[in-house]
C-alpha cells in the first residue's frame, strides 16, 4: 500500500509540475500575443501620424503658394507704379480747350476728319 501510494504522489506531483508547466506556457503564448497587439496599435498609430502630418503639410504648402502668388501680384504692381514714376502722361481728351493738343491726334494736320 505505501508503495503504491508513493506512485500516485509521484504521478500527482508529475501532473502538477506539467500542468504548471503548460500553465506557464500559455501566459508566454499570451504575452506573445498581447505583444503583437500592441505592434499592430503602433504601426497603425504610426500610419496614422504619418498621413496627418501629410496633409497637414499639403494645407501649408498650399497657403504658402497661394501666399506667394499674392505676393508676386503686389511685386507687379509695385514695379509697374515704380517704372510709369514721373513718366508724363498725356490726356486722351480734354473737356476745355484753348486750341488743338498735339498729343491728342486732332490737329488740322491730321487726317482726323473733325
């Protein structure tokens, strides 16, 4: 009887260190797997950053060249204003007058049929 006894002890303890080993197993095959999960949430969130910062500098780009066109507008016409500087302009037509302009085109030499 205590022989037998001492085999089924044996055979408890041997079930017990088994079990507890297949219980360790499957909380390393779950730290695996939640390891995995949490690679997967950062690639995603990385993904996800990466795009924001895409379209993010998509809306800069974009406000800057719309910036620098309107810039280049008033460049323009800073330097037409800067080159027409005291350039004379002549009318075109005159309410009163005293006589013919001879910048206007209607002198009696010309053809103008006035």
């Amino acid at each position: 009887m205590g022989y037998a006894n001492n085999n089924s002890i044996r055979d408890v303890e041997s079930m017990v260190q088994a079990n507890g080993y297949e219980l360790g197993k499957g909380f390393c095959n779950m730290a695996q797997a939640i390891d995995g999960v949490k690679y997967d949430s950062l690639l995603n969130t990385q993904n996800i950053m990466h795009n924001d910062c895409q379209n993010t500098q998509k809306i800069l780009d974009a406000i800057a060249g719309n910036r620098i066109a309107d810039m280049q507008n008033q460049i323009n016409s800073l330097q037409l204003q800067a080159a027409l500087c005291g350039v004379v302009r002549y009318p075109q037509a005159t309410t009163y007058t005293a006589g013919y302009a001879p910048f206007i085109g209607n002198t009696p030499n010309c053809c103008a049929g006035y």
